[in-house]
C-alpha cells in the first residue's frame, strides 16, 4: 500500500478552505462592534440546545434520504462550530483554527497503518478499531483530569446512547454479560420488578425500576450489535407512518380522531398494521 501524499491540497480542498475562512470572518463580523446584538448576546451556555438542534436535523435529513436538507443542515452545523469556537477566541482560550489543527492531528496519530513512518499497511476493519480504541486508551492514560473508567463519558449524551456506551467501556475489563440471550434474562428480572413497584404504587420505586429496565435495553442493543437510538428512532418513525395512515382511513370515512372511539381506534389501527410496508 503506498503512503497518501498530503500536499498539494486538492481544488476541492483550497475551495472548501476559502469558504469556510469567510464564514469564519463573517461569524467574527457579527459579533464585532459594528454586527448583530443577537449574536454578540449568545453564550457558550446559550448555544447548547442549538446545537444539538442542528446535530439533530442532520441526522434527520440522513435518515430522510434528503442530500439538500443534509447540506443545508450540515452548514448550520458547522456554523454552530465556528460560534462556539469565535466565543472562545475572544475570551483567548482556542480559535476554530486551533480546533482544526487539533483534530488533524488526532486523525493522523490514530492512522499509524496510513500516516505513519515507512511503508503503509493494509488493516481490517476489526484491527482499525481495536487499534483506534488502543491508541485512545494511550492517549486517555497522558491525562491527569480523568481517573475512573467511566470519566470521559458525557453526561450530556442521549440517555439511551450513554447508557450503551457505559456498557461498551465496562465490557472492556471483563465486566458485562457474556452473551446477548444473558441481557434477555436481565430484561426479565427487571420487568418482573418493575411490576412489582407498579402493584406497589410506589411511584419512585417505578422511576428506578424504569430506568433499570432502559438500561438494560440499551445495553441489549449493544450486544446484538444496535444502536438502540437507532432502533427507538426507526421506532417512533414506524409508528407516526401508521399513525398517519390511520388519521388518513378515518378521514376518507368522514371522522375524525376525536368522534372514533378507543375500540374503533384499536380496529383500525390493527388494519393499518397488516397494511404492506407501514
């Protein structure tokens, strides 16, 4: 395998570089003096639940098959990006170019079999992983901020993806169910309980209990090989698509959703069910 020549950058490189470095200068712009009052209010604090708005629509706009939504909402992403890192700038913490030579970095150094000394390698995807995750581990061990396995995890994770990636970082020291049919077990342990505390009507017994049974469904994911963000998405899709369909059968018959009844509702809903590829 021959070493990648990293120089020249590509038209599609110098292109992409120009580009940005005006959007970089216009986010620079909007926060000056003699830009947007908006902008120059927006904090670190206050940027949170955009971002992860816009980290949100991309994935939606791939799971939409939509390459135009995706661009667009791959822009606003970035965007978000260069806020942030503008914001820091200004306080002199970092700049978006720190941020770029950082990651840069971090993609060389975890590509040995690519960017390393001497003649280049071919790896299986199985080896790139394990050693991405090797060099990670490395890397994590230089670091005097964190000292528990779990440290690094984001708190601010999706629950059902945090949970799952609790999962993966323990099963690294040997601790975690030795197969996926032992989670099944699991899940029925917890069900069996969750019962309980609902015949019990101890209303905080069954908050734990719930998310004693989420966790081990999110970590049942991980062991078959799922993203239970994905599966609980593809979920929530399949079900607003017949849901859909069941407001559309009612309207052709000239009701509405609040004139049916449960029973009517149940029958048909078990029709749009039997409906192909709903």
């Amino acid at each position: 395998m021959t070493k990648p020549d990293l120089t020249p950058p590509s038209d599609a490189a110098r292109c992409a570089g120009e580009r940005f470095a005006k959007l970089v200068e216009l986010m620079r712009t909007l926060r000056s003096s003699v830009g947007c009052a908006w902008d120059r209010e927006q904090t670190l604090a206050s940027l949170r639940p955009f971002i992860l708005e816009e980290a949100y629509e991309v994935v939606d706009a791939i799971d939409r098959h939509s390459s135009e939504d995706l661009c667009d909402e791959l822009g606003d992403l970035l965007l978000e990006a260069v806020f942030v890192a503008q914001i820091c700038a200004e306080t002199g913490e970092f700049t978006i170019a720190d941020s770029a030579n950082a990651i840069n970095a971090k993609l060389i150094r975890r590509h040995p079999h690519v960017f390393g000394k001497g003649t280049a390698r071919e790896l299986s995807s199985r080896e790139v992983k394990a050693q991405w995750e090797q060099i990670k581990s490395q890397e994590r061990g230089g670091r005097t901020t964190a000292s528990g396995l779990l440290d690094g995890i984001p708190d601010s994770l999706p629950s059902l993806m945090r949970a799952s990636r609790i999962g993966a970082r323990t099963a690294k020291v040997g601790f975690d169910w030795a197969e996926s049919r032992d989670v099944l077990k699991k899940v029925d342990e917890e069900l069996t309980e969750l019962r309980e505390a609902i015949d019990a009507e101890e209303q905080d017994h069954i908050d734990e209990e719930l998310g004693d049974l989420l966790f081990t469904l999110a970590n049942l994911a991980r062991k078959l090989n799922l993203d239970p963000e994905s599966s609980l998405r593809s979920a929530n899709q399949k079900f607003k698509r017949r849901f859909q369909l069941l407001e559309e059968n009612l309207s052709k018959q000239g009701r509405s959703l609040r004139e049916a009844t449960s029973e009517e509702l149940e029958q048909e809903w078990r029709a749009v069910k039997l409906t192909p590829r709903r």
